[in-house]
C-alpha cells in the first residue's frame, strides 16, 4: 500500500494567529457549511422542489490549551475586539503540509477556564471560541 492510502494522524498540527505560532491541545469545529433553501416554483406539484445553496454559515472554532502563568494574549485578543487570521496546517509524519485550513477575519467571541477540581491531577485547561467569517481549506 502507497502512504497516500493511510489516514492523517490528528496529532500533528501547527496553529499560527497573525504569524504568531501558538500550541494547543485540542481544536474542534473546524467545518464549512452552507444554509440550505428549499425553492418551490410552479411545476413543484409533479418534480418536486429544488435545493438550492444558500448563505455561507458563519462557524464557531473552539481552540483549547494549557493555562501557562503570565501568558494572557488569547485574552487579550478578545478583550481588544480585534480580527486575526488563524492559520492551521495539519503534517504527516514526514514533516510536509497536507491540508492547511485558513480562518479569515476570525474573532475572539468566548473564553473559558475549565473547572478546577482537587482530586484530579490533570493541567488547567483554557479555552477560546471564534466566530470565523471565511474559512478556506486547502489539500497538498
């Protein structure tokens, strides 16, 4: 089998925001998806409706790390109301780009401390949400 048949690892992946590399633990919501109309015209009664594309949906992208002590610039981010550019490039084990999702004009709209709790030994985990108004994905 060709290493083009194998699927990506998750793991591998490199977050830049306005050029500015940054780590964390868990991304999610990274998806496109357009509105959908239903469009009734005068021959609905025997062909049915059409779909038709709509709007693009505005996504919600969740960026989640480690709280690391006097590092505030997500916070920053959202406390300025400022748009950035999030750049996400997932690699293989090689090293080498094989998609890159490009989240235009992002900003930072939630941030959010996970709850904290004695009995556990896990990292305190922060959070920040971004409302993306264009995202664009590109394979390699």
């Amino acid at each position: 089998m060709a290493s083009t048949d194998y699927p990506i690892p998750a793991y591998n992946y490199e977050v830049t925001v306005n050029s500015t590399p940054f780590a964390f633990a868990e991304i999610s919501g990274l998806k496109l998806e357009y509105e959908t109309v239903v469009y009734k015209h005068g021959m609905s009664y025997t062909m049915g409706p059409e779909l038709l594309y709509g709007q693009k949906v505005i996504n919600t992208v969740t960026l989640k790390r480690a709280v690391i002590p006097k590092r505030a610039n997500l916070l920053s981010w959202l406390q300025n109301r400022e748009k950035r550019n999030v750049f996400i490039k997932l690699y293989n084990e090689h090293g080498r780009v094989l998609i890159q999702w490009d989240l235009l004009d992002a900003i930072a709209v939630k941030t959010e401390m996970r709850g904290f709790d004695a009995s556990s030994n896990e990292f305190t985990i922060e959070s920040i949400e971004l409302m993306v108004y264009d995202m664009r994905i590109n394979y390699f």
